[in-house]
C-alpha cells in the first residue's frame, strides 16, 4: 500500500503538497466531469499514521519525513536543545509507552518539529 502511495509516475493527486513535507498522493484519471482519484489508502488514516511512526522506537530504524531521515535520538535532541514552545513536544512523546497515541503521533510530525 505504500509503494502504490509514493509513486510519482503518471498524474497524482496530492492531498496535502510536497513541500509540506507530505510524499503520499493518488492516482488521478481525468474524466468528463473533471477527474476522479483512485488507490487513495487512506482506509484507516489515524492507524497508518501511528504505524510509520512506530520504527523511530528501533535502534537500527529510521523514517523519512519530507526531505529529512530521522531517528528517535534526532526528535529527542529538538526536545533538549529547544525552548519548548518552539517544538511542542513532551517527554511522553518521546519516550512513548503507548505506540498507539495519536495526539503524541500527530505532535511528531508538525512542521516546527521539522
């Protein structure tokens, strides 16, 4: 589901745009009326946000986000070196017990954490 998700090939339709940081888009087939988009896998959008995030719990892991590969140690060291204001982030959302919440899931990829 996620390579059909970050394919570039074609005409795609971008629900949020790139330079947001956001590589998934869909397929988009131009029709008579305008256009419908197919293969959008957005099933369950909160369960497969929470589980891309899940492999920055592993040492060996990273995750790509927008332009940038990251790791757990690079999110804990915005949380250090920056004022919280800044980030937004807590300490519950980097040393996550619940890898299923997804207030911590949504703080981890704003763009001021970016």
């Amino acid at each position: 589901m996620l390579q059909l998700a970050t394919v570039d090939v074609g005409h795609r339709f971008r629900p949020i745009p790139r330079n947001l940081g956001f590589i998934i888009s869909c397929k988009k087939v131009d029709t008579e009326n305008g256009y419908d988009v197919e293969d959008m896998c957005d099933q369950d959008f909160v369960h497969n946000h929470k589980k891309l995030l899940n492999p920055l719990d592993h040492a060996s892991r990273v995750l790509r986000m927008g332009d940038y590969l990251i790791h757990m140690n690079h999110l804990q060291l915005v949380s250090e070196v920056f004022p919280f204001p800044e980030h937004g982030l807590g300490l519950s959302d980097i040393e996550r017990r619940d890898r299923q919440n997804w207030r911590s899931a949504q703080k981890l990829i704003f763009p001021k954490v970016q």
